[in-house]
C-alpha cells in the first residue's frame, strides 16, 4: 500500500491517521503487516467500518464493503453490497482502506 499516494489523495484523513496512530510523519507504514490491524482500528474509531468478504467458489474470491455512520444511520459505499473481486486478500483491504481514507476526507471537508 503506497502512503505517499494516500497522503496526496486524502491529507486530511492521512493527518487524522497519523495523530491517532502517534506517529510523527509517515515512513511508509505499510512495509509492516502490524500496521493493517492499527488501520482497522483507526477506521472503527471513525464510524468507517471495512468488511472483508470471501467467496470460497470463485478463483478471485476477496471483496469488502466499507460502511459509515452519518447522521446516526450506517450507509454502504455505494458499492452495492460487495466491490469488485480481487485475487488476494491483500488487495482487497488495500482497496478497501483506500476507500475508507476517501470517506472519512470526504467526511473532513463538508
């Protein structure tokens, strides 16, 4: 996962990330896998929840939703109910907390 794309993408939701995690400045968090749990948590504190779904018949089987808490009702994506399918379940959480970053800056600027 690139944090430098992130950060250009969705600043304010990469400063918010930043100061909840403790770090100073990004170094490329994502090197190390501990870091996708630290992102999981950082989302739920958000009201951003990403769900990570397997299909078990289907060689591409990974897919997520990410859903969000606005005005006390929880909305999906608008994904519909899963994205697309991916091959790895790295790929799915990478695009799903992309997606997650896009919400919540979303969230930051209106």
């Amino acid at each position: 996962m690139d944090s430098e794309k992130i950060k250009e993408s969705y600043p304010k939701s990469w400063e918010l990330f930043l100061f909840y995690s403790g770090l100073r400045k990004a170094w490329h968090p994502f090197d190390d896998p501990k870091w996708y749990r630290q992102l999981f948590d950082f989302f739920d504190e958000q009201n951003v929840v990403v769900e990570i779904g397997v299909d078990l018949t289907l060689e591409a089987k990974y897919c997520y939703q990410v859903y969000y808490l606005k005005d006390g009702e929880w909305i999906n994506n608008g994904l519909g109910i899963w994205s697309d399918l991916y091959y790895t379940r790295q790929e799915a959480e990478e695009s799903a907390f992309m997606k997650a970053f896009e919400i919540i800056e979303k969230m930051l600027t209106t």
